[in-house]
DNA sequence: GACGAAAATGAAAACGTTTACATTTTTGGT
DNA sequence: ACCAAAAATGTAAACGTTTTCATTTTCGTC
C-alpha cells in the first residue's frame, strides 16, 4: 500500500517527502494513531506515544499545514490588504497585528493593491480558502464598494470606517481623525492664527474626508482655505507652491497628513520661508521621524500599532467564537503632540495675546525626540473630543 | 449524494459554503468539466462553458485556494522570515518582494522571530505545506544554524550572507556591507580625520560584521576604535556617551547603521557636541529620512527593495524551474552618500591633504535623494568645509 | 446510414490530514 | 478464568480540488 520512493538520509534533515503515512509505518501503527499523538488527544498509551515520536524525529516529519487546514477548516492565517507599502504607517501597522496574531499562533498574509481595484478584488478570491478573515484598510470608497461584495461571508475588520450603502455595515476600528483635525485646528486658531490653509488628502480616502471635516468644523465662520493633496510627499510639496500663492497669505499651514507636511517642509525652504517664524506647519499621524526634523512638527499622534493590535483582536475574537456579534465602529483616541514648528503668527492680525501667548493647548516643548524605547519624550497635549 | 444544507440567497452573495460540487449540479456537469473551464483547460464545448460561467456568476462561487494547493502542491505563497518590523528596512524589504511576487501571481506569508530561534523555527514548521519557498534574513548566526537543518528541501534565499560550517551554503544575497564600511572609513580617512570610533551592531549578526571588518581594512595600522552596538537607535544613545568618553576624543563617528547614527545624533546634540564642526557623524543604510535630519546624514545607500526584489527573482527561478542550479551568493553595489554631517576636523591634526581633497572611494554625488517615486527635496549639501 | 476517430464529458483516485465509528485489546470484578 | 466495560487502536470517509483514464457523444467519411 501507498508505496512511495523512500530516501535513507540523514535523520535531521527535513524531506519534504514524508507525510503521516511515512511515520505511521516506521513506528507501525495507523496514521490515526500518529495524528492523535501530533494533536495530543487522549486514547493513546505511553508507549506506542514513544514509539511514534520517535519516528517524527526519525524522519524528520513536519505536518503538511495545508493538508490540517483543509480538513480542519481553519486556516490559522489572516489577510491583510493594504493599499502600499510606503512610509512608517503601513509597517506599524503590521507590526501591531503580528503582536497579537502571533499570540494565538496565527500567520499574517500581506497584499498591496496599489489602489486598484481589480487587483484588490483579484487578490481576495486568491486568499479564499487560505486565510480565517481579513484586515482590509480600502483605499477609497469605489474599492470599497467593490470589495464588499465578496466579504459577505468571511470575518472582515476593516482599518477606515465607510458607510457602505443602504446601512451594510462591517467591523471596523479608525483612529479619531475628526476629533484631531478639530483638535489641532483649534489649537492653531487658539494661538492666534486666524488664515489656516489646510492642505486635503486624496478625493475618496475616508481618512481625509473626515480629517477635513474636523477642520472645517473648527474653522466655523472663518474663511476655510483648502488645497488639494494626495497623502504623499510630492503632493505636499505642490500644495505649498499653492498656498504661498494664496492672498493673503496664510499664516499656518495643516496638512492631512505628516508625508505632505514633509513635502510642504522642503518647499517652503526651498523658498526661504522660515517655519515656524514666517508660517506655521502641522501635519497629522505623528510618524516617528517627524520629531528629528528641523524644525521638530508638531502633529497628532495616531496609535498606529494599537490600531493593528486592535483589528486583529476584534477579528480573532470574531473568528474564534462564530461570528454571531454583530458589527461594530470602534474609534482609537489621538493626541496632539505640538512640537517646534507651530507658534503664534509673527504680526498678530489680531490683537490678541503678545508673543509669548500661550495656546490654549499646552506649549510646544523644546523636544528631544526619542523613540519610545529610549530616551525622554516630548510633552503632549490631549486634545478636547469633540 | 453529497446533501448539504443550501441557501437561496442572493447571488451576488459570496457564500464560503459552495463548492465545485454545487456548481456542477447547478450547471448539470461534472465536477471535472466545472474544473476544466475554471482553469481553461482544452476539451470543453462553448454550450456547456456557458452554462458553467453562468452558474459560477449565480452562485458566486471561489474555488478554495487550500484544496487547489493540495493537489497542486504548489501555493503560490513564499514566506519570509523577518527578526522584527521596525523602521523603515523591513518595509522597504517587503515592498521590494511584493514588486516582483506579485507579477508572478504569489502571495507574502510574512512572520517576525524577535531574534528568538525557537519561535522561528515553529514559524518554519507551520508554514510547510502552506509556501513553495522561504526568504530569510536570520538574525545571527545561531539562528541561521538552528534554522538551516529545517531548509533543506525547500527553496530558500537569504538577505545576508553566512557560511554555515562545513561549506553547506543556501542561495543569498545582500549589499557590499563590507565595500561600503571600507568606502565610507576611507572618505572619512581622506578628509583629514584620524580618530574614527566605530559603532559595531549586535554580535553574531553577519551584516555587522562585514562593516566592522570593512572598517577595519581601512584603518590599517591606524587605531581602531571599536564600540559595541546593538543596530537601535537607544543603542546608539549609549555608545555615543561612550565616545565621548574617550581620551583624545574621536573627531568622527561611523555608525553601523543609521538608526544608531540617530541615537547618537540625539546624545551630541544633548551634550551641545556640534555635528560636523565638533565631530563628524556618518551611518550606514541611508534609510530615507536621514535626510531631513540636521544635519543630513551622511550614510552608505543601500539598495533595500532591489534587496526584496532580488530575492523573490531569485526565488521564483529556483521553485519554476526546478532546482537544478547550485547555490550563489550575490553582492549588491553600494553607494556612499556624502551630506552635511561629515566635514574635514576642525584642527586638522596633520597635513594631510588640502581642504578639498576627495575621497579614494568615488566621491560623494551631490544627491538630490529622490525617493524612486517622486519630488521636492531639501537641498543636500556636500561636503566641505564651512 | 454505419464506422471509426476525434472530441467532449464523467467517474474515480489522489493530495495529506482529522475524526467518527468499528474493532481490537486491556482491565477489573467476580 | 470469564465477561463486560473501558481503553487503545485501526478503518475509512471527508475536506475541495485536479487529473488520469474510461466512457460517451459528435462528426466526417465512405
């Protein structure tokens, strides 16, 4: 029966080879005996357990993981679709689901759709059968809508919250981007600057669309003035040439997010404008590297790890214990992290405070910057939820 | 036969429960013919390859990439083997690898072993019979020993170069580490510095190594100045305080790698030590935000998604084409990047050379450090004396 | 129209496991 | 020793595919 070209080899090395069949031979015994060793159930005496893992070393065996998830329906992996692989934010992001899948032994299989959909949509059907549920952070809202379709009957947390249409509603965990946009933008206008530009993310990105909404909302009756931008360094730096346009000129500058307030960075000292003296920068994400550039920006902190350790608790937990909750928004506190590049304007345009006004929030400190791991931190300012 | 509970839903309505075998009924075939014109394969009618497609779209049936795995035995999955996911490096690593896995239509099963040889050696044991082959980059050389005698019968490359005892040598490729240490000691060298300290990584780790031994060639008969590092930024932070300490003071700094350059960017600076005009600082990696820094980095470029890129290339070759080439290791060129933060000693303790003398390795590129992508950049200065 | 070849389809084995169930062995009470 | 019950082990089906091989259908040719 089953006979398959055996090698003799050295006993450590793996041959890729020898299934169950192989050890239950060796140690003559049925396969069933050797899986009910492997899996550590009951019935099963001392001594053939010795006989049996003896061969397992003997042979070198490995259990075929694919083989144990088809029968046993379980895959012991998640998928994680993202839309790149550039910058700080997708790798923390990672790294807060490997914390806590590696905790219950599960595996992380990662695809980038580079925003399109097709491919996203491509991707998906590949994992099906490969993977226990999904952590999707989407683009934008068409792939989005296209997604949904196909994440009906599989676990899904994604890392954006999208109203899908006629109230269809999934898992998903964000960070309070509409609270810190409010945030940092009452705290520009708290110390004294009155023409904030704000520089937007990409059409479609549900990030921005509620970033924006807070700054909007802050700004109330004040003229808002808002520029177009991607999310990307480049797309900063365009922005800027825009704003310094603008007439008059503003006199702080918010960028969706800290890739283009770097941009912005490099333009405006391309041209000579002195941040924060001449114009204000503030960016939003609060990426480690922001905080050891000259000046040090100031930004909201978004707890990006504990956004991808969040996600994949919820998931799990929707995974483990079939899936009868039923979906829920969660939303991750930010904080505002004011750091050399935001102070009062130089000439108040109001009579407002002299120069040493302080903000409401608490002032920028002179910072440092350490990583967590180390050194001293800068000072944080909680930011008021709105 | 074959009786399982079946819900009429809506057909757009992926539902996990429907198989081949539900498809075939619906369209009144086999099993087999469902499976041939699933993957296109010859004999099938246009009538009944109508009806099929139709009833796939009906039931919005995915086939279950586990079980084509199984009888496929291929997974079209590779996994890498990561020590851990912070910084910039190993997302650069993964974005190269995704570049090229995903055109041949693979997927990324991605785990980190924190350095810990056994958890890494369980990550191996689930992922057989889950991936066709392994990218690894082992943390040490205890590690890679522990893990080489589970690699044998499986393609896998390795992002660093070890000699494991007894010539038993795996594919690997890297970059010119120790090249790039000997380039960047001598352009120190060559602009008048004499007291070089360098900070060594972690013990065991192979690409540290290299460096230190290129740094060594360099230095020839003049003294070295070697102290330990472990490649984190704290690391830095403390082996800074150390050169510091010592009598005559090093008039420049090597760092091993750019994340300890940064710490020990933040210890001078605490300490009021300025960079260059005090003591000249250089890293290694050039990971892309050293370059907002101020002063800029002066660091070696590496190549790190050419690094993933190369690797999955290599990969796929091995596992397509059935592994009959023998082993190689591959070097990738480097590339030493002079900006603001090394610059000739202030007292130049000989007569060495005139204030311009250039660099034996090739001289410094007045870089303008565009990410591949795109845009604006600080300006970067080269070096010289102020 | 019948015949054979070619084309299309179907039946069943296989991939490497787990597990329900059947069977054998052990055990303990008398 | 013997018998039933308990414990250990074995047999075979199942997981959802692909593929070999056998079978049926189609078709062109005479």
């Amino acid at each position: 029966m089953n006979v398959r070209p055996k090698v003799a080899r050295d006993p450590k090395v793996t041959d890729d080879g020898v299934t169950i069949h192989d050890v239950a031979r060796a140690a003559n015994v049925s396969i069933a005996t050797v899986s009910r060793v492997l899996n550590g159930n009951p019935p099963v005496t001392g001594k053939t357990r010795e006989r049996v893992l003896e061969a397992i070393q003997e042979l070198a065996y490995v259990p075929h993981g694919g083989a144990r998830s088809l029968i046993k329906r379980e895959t012991r992996t998640i998928g994680v679709l993202l839309p790149d692989m550039h910058g700080e934010f997708f790798s923390e992001v990672i790294r807060g689901l490997d914390q806590v899948t590696r905790q219950h032994h599960y595996s992380l299989i990662v695809a980038c759709t580079h925003g399109e959909a097709e491919s996203a949509e491509a991707m998906l059907r590949a994992m099906h059968g490969k993977v226990d549920g999904l952590v999707v952070l989407s683009s934008d809202l068409e792939m989005h809508a296209a997604l949904s379709n196909l994440l009906r009957r599989i676990p899904v947390v994604f890392l954006n919250h999208v109203q899908g249409p006629g109230g269809d509603e999934f898992d998903s965990i964000s960070v309070d981007n509409h609270g810190g946009a409010l945030a940092m933008t009452q705290y520009l206008l708290g110390i004294g600057h009155e023409r904030i530009a704000f520089v937007k993310g990409p059409d479609g990105n549900s990030d921005a669309e509620a970033r924006l909404q807070g700054y909007r909302e802050a700004m109330g009756k004040v003229p808002h003035l808002e520029v177009a931008g991607d999310f990307s360094e480049s797309g900063g730096y365009r922005a800027a040439c825009k704003v310094l346009q603008m007439e008059p000129r503003p006199t702080a500058i918010f960028a969706g997010n800290d890739a283009m307030a770097i941009g912005i960075l490099c333009a405006l000292r391309e041209r000579g404008v002195r941040v924060p003296e001449d114009i204000s920068l503030a960016g939003f994400d609060d990426i480690p590297m922001i905080r050891y550039l000259s000046p040090s920006l100031s930004s909201i902190r978004t707890p990006i790890p504990e956004l991808g350790a969040g996600a994949a608790e919820r998931l799990l937990m929707r995974i483990e214990s079939g899936e009868a909750i039923r979906p829920m928004q969660q939303t991750l506190e930010v904080l505002l992290v004011a750091r050399a590049s935001t102070a009062p304007p130089a000439a108040p345009s109001r009579a407002a405070g002299s120069e040493k006004t302080e903000p409401r929030a608490k002032p920028a400190t002179p910072d440092n910057g350490a990583k967590p791991s180390a050194p001293p931190l800068p000072t944080h300012t909680k930011p008021r939820r709105k």
